[in-house]
C-alpha cells in the first residue's frame, strides 16, 4: 500500500471535519451561542484547508477577518505536499 493511498483517507477526513466545525461555527454565531475558538478553526484549516475554503466561501464565514486569509496558503501547502507524493 502507498503512501498516498494511506493518506488520501486521512486528509478527506481532516477536510470534513474543517467543514463542519466552520459550519457549527457559523450556525453557532448566527444563534449567539458558544463558538469554536479562531485558534481550533484555523488549526483545522491547516489539517483540512479544502474542507475549511469551502466552508468559508459557502457560508461566508471568517472571509473579512485577516487571520483566516491564510487558509488559501495553506490550500497550496497541501497542494505542493500532494504534488510531492504523487511524484515520489
């Protein structure tokens, strides 16, 4: 077995999990109730950067704030990282 198909698994998982936390994060905002700390969020977005973008943009949530403008960096990290892997 690979090393990307080991990890392909590992990354649709962090992705989704990115995914929901800015989902709850935002139904959460919307409620006025308990929130996912920026820290946990942008932490998921650097282990599931795909999952968080989509998030972001779906539901424009944490677009205008300046810390969450990494997470298109952190998309091409793991692009590049991806790109790495396959090449190997």
């Amino acid at each position: 077995m690979s090393l990307l198909s080991t990890a392909a698994p590992i990354v649709l998982l962090l992705n989704l999990v990115a995914f929901t936390a800015f989902c709850r994060d935002k139904r959460s905002a919307e409620r006025m109730a308990w929130r996912i700390s920026e820290k946990t969020l942008l932490t998921l977005a650097l282990l599931g950067p795909f999952g968080a973008m989509v998030a972001m943009r779906i539901l424009r949530h944490k677009t205008r704030k300046a810390k969450f403008r990494l997470v298109p960096l952190f998309l091409c990290l793991h692009v590049a990282l991806a790109a790495m892997l396959i090449l190997m």
